[in-house]
C-alpha cells in the first residue's frame, strides 16, 4: 500500500510495494514525505525520500507494529545508531 505524493497518476515518492510488501518498482527520482504498509495494514516506514531513497528523518517498524528504528537515513541505509 502507498500513501504520498503522485505526479501523472504514477506514485512519486520512491518505492512502491504490492500487498504481500514485496517490491514492485522504484522510481528514480522520487522525494518527498511517504508512508509504507505492510500487507497486514500495519505502518512499515514513514519519512522522508529523495531521489527514489530513504533520506533524512525517519521510523521503520516491524510487521507486528512495534518501532524498529528511529532515526536518520543517507542514500537509503540507517546513517547512525538513531533509536
């Protein structure tokens, strides 16, 4: 599931998943603030992306909903122990 930006009826702001949380497609030049479900309808990441990438602050959280990671995010990969 999605949630965030769209330009031209196509997702805008990264990666797009289908219901089983497998990746379907990444866009490259992507930005923005997004939200990501897994397909039990629990939240899976929400923060920030540019250029298709996790970038800057953001929250992962494991599939039961509890919070995995808090923190900062450079080119995609957690930058730092965050929380």
């Amino acid at each position: 599931m999605f949630e965030g930006e769209y330009l031209h009826g196509k997702r805008w702001n990264g990666i797009g998943y289908d219901i089983n949380g497998i990746r379907e497609f990444k866009i490259k030049n992507g930005k923005g603030n997004i939200k990501e479900y897994y397909s039990n309808g629990n939240l899976r990441f929400e923060g920030k992306y540019l250029k298709g990438e996790r970038n800057g602050k953001g929250k992962e959280y494991y599939e039961t909903g509890e919070l995995e990671f808090e923190g900062e995010y450079l080119i995609g990969e957690r930058n730092g122990k965050g929380k």
